[in-house]
C-alpha cells in the first residue's frame, strides 16, 4: 500500500495546467525509503507464486548413452531480496533496482537410460544473483486518477545450481550444466511478469485515492492535480487543486491561489501545505451556501451569564425596548454578508469577518418584531491542528467593531451593547462554530493511510504539516 502511496504521488494529470495549486504535497527521501520497504515486501511475496514447468528431454552422456530425463513438480521453498534500492528519476518518475536475489526451488527427477533401467529421486536448485531493474510510469485515467505501468523491465539469473538427490543422481550431475542453463532461462522469462503484476495490482489501491473528498452534506473537496509533479533526485512535489466546492455544482470563487513554496526539509516523510486558498474557498461555498449565519436564544446561553436575550436586559442599555416590549424574550440572528476572509502569518492565522446582527423581540404568539440592525466587523484567531486524517481548527475572538445600520426603536448608542453582543459571540456563536470545526476537514490520502506524529505549523500564506505516514493492512 505504501508503494501505491508512493506512485500516486507520481501520477501526472492536467486539468487545470498553469494555475497555481492550492495544496502542495512533498515526499521526502525518508518517504520514498519507507515505500520502498513495503514495496519490497509486496514484490517477494509475488515472487513467491514461480511456476517452473515440468521439464523431459534426453541427452547424450558418455559412455552410457543416450539418456531420457523429466523434472517435475519443481516448486518455490525460499525467495530472499536483501539488497535493493529504490530512486526518484527526475523529471520521468521511479526505479528499482534489486540486486544479489536468491531462489531455493525443489522437485522430483525421473531418468531412464540403456532402454530398461529407470531411476528416480529428488532435486533441489539454488539460485543465486538475481538481478531486476524497472522503471515504473504512471499516467492519468479519465477520472483524473493514477494508473501505473511497468516499463523497461530487466531481469537477470546470474547462476542456477541443481544438486540431485537418490538413486542414480551422478548420472543427472554429470549433465547438469544443461539443466542449470534451462533452469535459468524458465526463470528469467518469468522474473519481468511478475513485476509486471505487482505493479498493475497496485491500480485497485490508486482508485482510493481522494479526488474527491466529501466534508459533510454541503461540500467536497478537490484534490486533483494542476500540475505535473516536480521530481528531482532528493524529493518530489506534487501540486493539487486544493478546492471546496458545493457538492454537486462545482463554482469557481471570485479569487485564485497564490503562489507559495516549501521550505527545504527533509526530517519527514511527507509535507502537506494548504494555502490560504483552500481554507478561503472554504468560506465561500458555505457562505454561497447560506449556513453562515445563526440563531441566538435565550436558552443558549449559558445560565451563569450576567446577560439575558430579554427586552429587560436590552432596556438597560436601550430605554426604549423595555417600554415598547416589555417583558418578552428576544432573538438575535447573526449572519455574514460577505464571504470570511483567512489569512496565514507566521505563527499566526486571523479570520475576517463581517456580517450582522438583527434582534427580534418574540412576542406572545411567536411573532417576531424587529429591534434594530447592527453591523458586524470581527476578527478571530484559528488555532489550527490535525486529527487523523483530517485538518480542524478552534476559534478565539480577537476584536469586534459594531455600528448601527437600522433601528425600529430609535436612536441610540451602539457602544452600549458592546459587552453584550461580546459574551454572545464568545459563549454561543464561536462555540458552536468550533463543534464544527473540531470535526475537521479530510487531508490527501490514500487508502488505510496513518500519518505519525504530524506537526502543524502557521506559514506566511499557507500552514504546512510535517509528518511520517504509516499504511496498515
């Protein structure tokens, strides 16, 4: 599974050629060691399934003669790759090498010779420097996903060595030779196939790869490439597009991704940088969305509060509301007007919002009557974490700036409800807008993939996590 991990990383798609990415992924020497590992792994255990034909033939041995001979039921007992390397061809993509391989076969041998007399017994062969080199391509389906393909496969058995075993084996050893040669040549043509195997076999596990990631009932996230990824001999780079969009109508917003780089690191596995682009795309689709916006009641805050959402506790600081409405519960409906803006500092990720608050008082039959309008300027900080496989984030009120835009209750100082509408967005709004935030928002990934030990930090214009990855079974 890592070794798909690895080639997806590879795949080359362009949909949206020339555009900056959204999110850029890295894989590091210490990845691309990690994949080669299970790769490995994955690669001996095909290796496992040789299937040597059964062999008959006769030759010419002196001085008995001609001698008729069978090699059956041959059969894998060992397979053992303990040197092998695995490196990134820039501008092109992988290739292994494995070299200093070992086979141990065993089967049966039957021989009759002088016409009448026949023998039988046993055999085992060592194989001895196997030698495989192969670049793996990858390319595009039309789903956008990666499909992988082997290329310039070369496979070669430097010795193939039969010791016979019972009855009259140094016959059979006087004639070896010829059938380590056949022995030798029956592996090599199957050596290349079985790469071929793997590395198709790794296709079913691409398809899990998250193009399309859903977030919840109101959007998804694209992760398709923009580009062809930037190899060279020490790391990789692959560039997504890093989008939300409203599931099921896919609405470019009103700005594009700006450019940004990595720094030069290399203690990971793997690097994951997602722009400001992303997190603000984000805020247009649930703003276009129309969830950006709530109701406040009474019942939400919390009791210990010194506030109330009455016509009481607004009479203190607006005369009027208490004669006009005396008594009455009131609502507060909070909503934004223009998409959130994110912006990433060092150490440092601001939200700017703006919006309104609109306060009904409820009267006796639920009616509700407008109070006032006020406009809303906020900036929050985001305090940015990873959870599994998923980015989330918690919110803290910075500063907030309120003017009146519309009253049905007369004039009337704005900076009088300062505190007010403070503790409301601190002990309800921000609070439930961080339930949803703590769910998060899916990474990349691939498959029954774990990262390790992730580190999140705040760069100026992105935040990158620095993580090693694990893929379980």
């Amino acid at each position: 599974m890592a070794l798909s991990w690895l080639l997806v990383l590879l795949a080359v798609t362009s949909t949206t050629l020339g555009t900056n990415p959204g999110v850029t992924v890295r894989l590091t020497n210490k990845g691309l060691q990690y994949g080669k590992q299970l790769g490995i792994a994955a690669l001996q255990e095909k290796l496992k399934s040789v299937q040597i034909p059964d062999f008959s033939g006769s030759q010419r041995v002196s001085p008995i003669g001609k001698v008729k001979y069978s090699l059956t039921n041959i059969r894998l007992v060992n397979v053992g790759l303990p040197r092998s390397a695995v490196d990134l061809v820039p501008g092109t993509g992988v290739r292994l090498t494995i070299g200093e391989a070992f086979m141990n076969l065993h089967g049966n041998w039957r021989v009759k010779y002088l016409r009448i007399i026949k023998d039988s017994g046993s055999f085992d062969v060592s194989v001895n420097g196997l030698t495989i080199s192969t670049v793996i391509a990858v390319k595009s389906d039309a789903a956008g996903r990666p499909v992988v393909s082997n290329t310039n496969c070369v496979a070669n058995v430097a010795s193939a060595k039969v010791k016979f075993h019972g009855g009259a084996s140094w016959l059979y050893n006087l004639f070896s030779k010829f059938i380590n040669k056949a022995l030798r040549n029956a592996l090599q043509k199957q050596i290349c196939p079985l790469v071929d195997k793997t590395v198709i076999g790794l296709n079913p596990k691409l398809q899990t790869l998250n193009v399309l990631a859903k977030v919840d009932k109101y959007a998804e996230i694209e992760y398709s490439m923009t580009s062809s990824p930037v190899i060279s001999q020490s790391s990789l780079e692959l560039n997504l597009k890093g989008e939300f969009y409203n599931i099921g109508k896919h609405q470019e917003p009103p700005f594009t991704p700006a450019a940004f780089s990595l720094p030069s690191e290399n203690n990971n596995m793997l690097y994951m940088a997602l722009s400001a682009f992303t997190a603000n795309s984000a805020g247009f689709v649930y703003n276009k969305a129309g969830i950006l916006s709530l109701y406040v009641t009474d019942d939400m805050v919390p009791k210990a509060s010194p506030f109330r959402l009455d016509t009481k506790t607004f009479g203190v600081f607006i005369p009027q509301i208490a004669k006009q409405f005396p008594g009455l519960k009131m609502k507060l409906l909070v909503r934004t007007d223009k998409n959130p803006t994110i912006t990433f500092q060092p150490n440092k990720a601001t939200v700017e919002a703006t919006g309104t608050v609109t306060a009904y008082a409820i009267q006796t039959n639920g009616t509700l009557s407008p109070l006032f309008v006020l406009n809303l300027e906020t900036s929050v900080s985001a305090d940015m974490f990873v959870r599994g496989l998923n980015v989330g984030g918690r919110l803290t009120l910075n500063q907030m700036k309120l003017s009146v835009g519309t009253s049905y209750v007369g004039e009337f100082s704005v900076g009088v409800l300062d505190s007010v509408l403070r503790t409301v967005l601190k002990l309800v709004v921000i609070p439930i807008v961080n339930v949803q935030l703590d769910k998060g928002y899916p990474l990349p990934a691939l498959g029954k993939m774990n990262l390790v030990n992730p580190q999140l930090r705040i760069m100026k214009d992105y935040m990158l996590i620095g993580t090693d990855v694990q893929f379980t079974s």
